[in-house]
C-alpha cells in the first residue's frame, strides 16, 4: 500500500494546467516513465516502466470533475491493470497568475498472484516505488507545463 501526497507551484495559468493534466496522450512524449497511454471506452490506461521486468499499469476514470479546479480519479472496475489506485488533483490560482497544484494518490499493487502483490509491496519499500514515479512524473509535468508557457505564452493562457 502506498499514499503520496505532492504540492507543486506551476508558473502557468491554472486552465493551461487543467487543459495539459487531462491531456493524456501526451504525457509519454514528456513524462519519461510513462511509455503507453490509450484511451478506454469509460478512462485511460496508463503504462509505465515499474519493478522489472513488470511495467506498472493503472486504469483509471474520473470520479468527480469540476474544471478547472478539482479532479478525483479511480482505478476502473474490471479493467486489466496491476495498479490499484484512487485518489485527486486540485488546482488553485495564486495571486501572482501561477497554479498552486495539489495531488493525493493513494494505491497498491493488484496482481493475479499473491506472491506477485507480496513482492511487488517489498520491491516498493525498499526501492521507493511507485512514490517516486509519481513525484518524478509530476516534476516532469510542471518542467514541460512552464518550458511550455515559456516559448508561447499565448497558448498557454487560452
């Protein structure tokens, strides 16, 4: 079982920061973990390299969705995953027009083997998975949100 909880201040306007955290299909493309992510009839399916040789895969819906403040999220029942997982983002404007960001999730492995989940648990303990990948991946995103507003500002703001 894991549970992070990461606080991020992003030098970009809070509707940029919504409109790039919901684009999924992007974060491979900047998130160096993420290798795979497709769209599902009722979310997405995440695919990220994990404890080897097991990639770390969630999927996941929204669960609550109040733009462009609040997201809550869950794994998606009866979906193929190894990622259990729930948890919520909330964005909130700071005086000077960056995004104070805010991330709870909250997981644990799933596997089809309770041998598999007993190591998987010891792996993350020792090794600081899925928790680091969760807080290297969040730091990648606001590197690539703010680099962004950096070289076009205008597009960010829309």
């Amino acid at each position: 079982m894991f549970r992070e909880e990461l606080e991020l201040n992003i030098q970009a306007p809070r509707e940029a920061v919504w409109a790039a955290f919901q684009d999924f299909s992007s974060w491979p493309s900047w998130a160096k973990a993420i290798r795979k992510v497709e769209r599902l009839e009722k979310g997405w399916r995440f695919v990220a390299h994990g404890q080897p040789p097991v990639d770390l895969v969630w999927a996941a819906e929204a669960t609550v969705r109040q733009p462009p403040e609040y997201l809550a999220f869950a794994s998606i029942p009866g979906e193929a995953h190894n990622l259990e997982l729930h948890g919520h983002i909330r964005l909130s404007e700071r005086p000077d027009g960056s995004t104070h960001m805010e991330v709870l999730v909250e997981g644990k492995p799933h596997y089809h083997s309770r041998v598999l989940d007993k190591i998987a648990d010891l792996y993350a303990m020792v090794f600081g998975e899925p928790n680091k990948l969760l807080k290297v991946t969040f730091e990648q995103f606001k590197a690539h949100l703010e680099e962004a507003h950096r070289r076009r500002p205008s597009l960010v703001r829309e």
